[in-house]
C-alpha cells in the first residue's frame, strides 16, 4: 500500500525542506524505515501546522480561525513509500512506536479525472455557454491578470490555439511538474487537461494558464488519468510559494481541480487518523485548508458517480463526493446541460468531509475543445468544474482577494445561484447553477455600498 509519512525531523531539515533555495532528500528526512520502501523520486514536502489566531483557541480543532505556519518548530514533512500489503496494521503500529518523529502515516490514494460515463451527443455548443456567461464580458471581466491553475493532465497550447484562432499561453516559469514527469509546459498530448483548459477560458479567455500536470505520475495506473494524491500534495505546495509572491492587492489564484478519488479500496478505512476521503485533518485536505486560508479560490468536480449514470470506476457504495472533492472550504461543482437540466453522471451529495455538496453546477455536455474527438462532448462534472472556475476567474478581474475574500466570494456565488428543484439547497443540485447577472448586480451592489473592487490592469 501507497502511504504518505508525516515526520517532524530536527529544525535544520524541515528549514531545508521549507526553503527553496536548499534541497533535502527522503533519506535525509526519514533515514532508513524498516518495511516501507521510500520513494527517492518523491521531493520531500513541508506541511503547515494549523495554530488557532485566538489565545484560548482549541489547537486540536479545524473548525475555528487558523493561521498556518510554516516555521521550523511547527512546520512537519511528508515523504511517501510503499507498506507491505500483508501486515500494514501491525507495520503502522510498530513503525510509531519505533520512530517518535513520525507524526502520522496516511493513504496516498490513486486519484483519476472525471470524465462522462456516457457517450450522449453534445447538448449546444461552447458558443453557447459563453452566451450564457456573457454578462461578465459585458463588465470587462474577462481574467485578465489572474492566475488559473489547471491541475490536470497538462496543457497543449497548439490544440487551444487552433480552436480558439488565437494565440495562448502557459506561465512556464509558475507551472509544476510531478517527479519524473519531463514535459515542457503547454506541450502536454492533448486530453483531458486540454479540454478542462479550453473550458475554463471560455469565461476568462484572458487568464493566465498554469499547468499543474498532477496526474501524470510515472506509476502504473489503468488509464492515463491515473495519479497519487502525494502529487497533488506537493503540488498545493508549490501553489502556496506562487500565491505568497503576488503582492497582498493584487493577489488572485483560481485552482480548477477536475479529478477525485473513485475507490475506498486505495484508502484507509473511516476513523483511521491516515484516511483520507472522511478525514479534513489528512495531509492533502490540511494543504487545501492552507491554500485557500492564503487567498486561493479551488475548486473540484463533484464527480461523476450520479445515480441515474454512474462512471463504472464508482466504487463508493454511497456518498460518492469525498475527500478534498466535499472540502468546505472549496467549491464543489456538480453539471447540468446548456438547458439547465442536471445531467444523470453528477454526483449527489451529502459530502463526506462537509454535507451540503455539490455547492452549485455549471455547464457541461457540451461541443467544445474537441480534445476527444471531433464531435465528442466536452463531459462530466470535468467540464463543469473549469467553467465555474473561468467565472471565478473573471470575477478576480477587478475583485482581488484584498476585496473579496474566498469564503465570501463562495457565499457570493452560492446565494446568486439559479436555483433548480427543490426551494433552496438540494443534494443534486446544490444551491443551483451559476448566474451571471445575479453575480454581477450583488457586485454592482457591493461597491455601490463602498466595497471598491481593485483594477488588476
């Protein structure tokens, strides 16, 4: 089994490990740990510690104001390896009690996109989901000087380039790769990631593009959408570094996350302190909680294990929205069609780590970047997922984190939602699909009031 170990190592490692100017490796942080194979390829990661603003703050408890702080005496370090599969209870429990700079050992699961379970004709065309998100055209709100982070399986600029008869591009030099994975940024074989790209530029066709290749892991996987969530660890890490160096006014990071765990079988089970899919206090959801704490809007695909048409990786037998995918602090995006009708592939709620899941819905289903083909549909809560997080993005045109923070901005966009169903939130739906004018005149509104939005131009 795929583990991620927690240690608190002595200072001067875990100062090596947060400073990017020096390097440490696993064996430098972990030594040598009898039954657990390290992964060499792995750069060790440096994980906030959570530490309550308030004196009297409850330092065992997410669920109140936390500042993260990555100083060496608070600050701990991931590396990852392989447990043998037969005795992995009796292996944690010795492993503990032989190393007390363990902190804690966790899943790494298997992590996969989500595209369509079904191959239905599109429904409309991406034309006409620009019509629908046209109102923040109208106010120049096109995503012009804000970050989008496309976490995928990479960026062909040439393909998007060819659909959209202009040129785009990818910030090199703020991109990541996954270890072993050599690609240059924007050239990544067109799939997935390109689709999710194409997608979210139709609200922000001015944003700049970060490629976050996370699911390109050089592991064996049943389909190239394969990774571990390890990746994705490592990758929020290097997103916090991006977010820290803009400056404080002008700050504006948009995560699009279009994948999710499918599988109880990759995790440890509920209750354990190493789960992942039920447990906000697991490595990578502490990382989400860090990123967005830092003024980072994510959001994920709620995922494609609807009732009515389940993806057949679902494994989950109920509660399909799990993990970092039902995090409070993001945006869980389920999908309806071009006419507003919930598709039967989204996943419904409740949440795992937070109940009220999906959030809202965006548009998918529909003709778009042909990634797959050339009358293939742009599918699943995969599309969904970068739509919204175009909208997101050209709402950070002129309203920076320094005018609306994350949470009020989800509030913002929940509240404003087109509601569908049932009166107010619903579990297949959420609080309904994103509205743009709705959007635009509680802005209007706000600034009105004496909330100035900041011109990032």
């Amino acid at each position: 089994m795929r583990v991620l170990i927690q240690m608190r190592p002595e200072r001067d490692l875990v100062e090596a490990v947060v400073n990017p100017q020096l390097t440490a490796t696993a064996d430098d942080v972990a030594g040598r740990l009898s039954g657990i194979e390290l992964d060499q390829s792995f750069t060790p990661v440096a994980v906030p510690r959570p530490v309550p603003t308030m004196t009297d703050g409850d330092p065992l408890s997410l669920d109140q104001p936390l500042r993260f702080s990555m100083a060496p005496q608070d600050a701990t370090v991931l590396v990852r390896g392989e447990i043998h599969d037969y005795d992995t209870a009796d292996r944690i429990a010795m492993l503990s009690l032989a190393h007390p700079e363990i902190v804690g050992i966790s899943a790494d699961p298997v992590i996969e996109g989500v595209p369509t379970c079904g191959g239905d004709s599109p429904v409309g065309d991406w034309q006409d989901v620009r019509d629908l998100l046209a109102e923040l055209g109208a106010d120049n709100l096109d995503g012009s000087g804000v970050a989008l982070a496309i976490t995928d399986t990479g960026i062909n600029t040439q393909h998007l380039s060819d659909e959209l008869d202009r040129p785009i591009k990818v910030d090199a030099a703020r991109s990541w790769n996954p270890p072993g994975v050599t690609g240059q940024p924007g050239k990544f074989p067109v799939n997935h990631g390109t689709m999710c790209a194409f997608d979210a530029l139709i609200a922000a066709p001015k944003a700049t593009l970060l490629d976050i290749p996370v699911l390109l892991s050089r592991r064996p996987g049943p389909t190239v959408m394969s990774g571990l969530l390890s990746d994705a660890v490592a990758a929020y890490s290097h997103l916090l570094g991006v977010l820290g160096a803009m400056p404080e006014d002008k700050r504006a990071l948009v995560v699009s996350n279009s994948w999710g765990s499918f599988s109880p079988r990759w995790d440890f089970p509920p209750g354990h302190p190493g789960n992942y899919s039920d447990n906000r206090a697991h490595p990578f959801n502490l990382m989400v909680t860090a990123l967005e704490a830092a003024g980072a809007d994510i959001l994920f695909a709620a995922g494609n294990c609807g009732r009515d048409c389940p993806d057949g990786r679902c494994e989950f037998t109920s509660r399909p929205i799990c993990g970092a995918n039902s995090h409070p602090r993001v945006l869980s995006i389920g999908g309806v069609d071009t006419r507003g009708d919930r598709v039967g592939y989204s996943s419904q709620g409740p949440g795992r780590l937070s109940s009220d899941k999906p959030d809202i819905c965006a548009y998918t289903h529909f003709e778009g970047s042909h990634a797959f083909g050339a009358h293939a549909p742009d599918s699943g809560t995969s599309a969904a997922c970068p739509v919204a997080a175009g909208v997101v993005a050209a709402i950070r045109t002129h309203w920076p984190v320094s005018a609306i923070k994350p949470a009020e901005l989800r509030t913002l966009l929940r509240r404003t939602a087109d509601d569908l169903g049932t009166a107010g939130f619903d579990f297949d739906t959420g609080f309904g699909v994103v509205n743009p004018s709705a959007i635009m005149d509680a802005l209007r509104r706000r600034q009105k009031n004496g909330h100035r939005s900041r011109s990032r131009r």
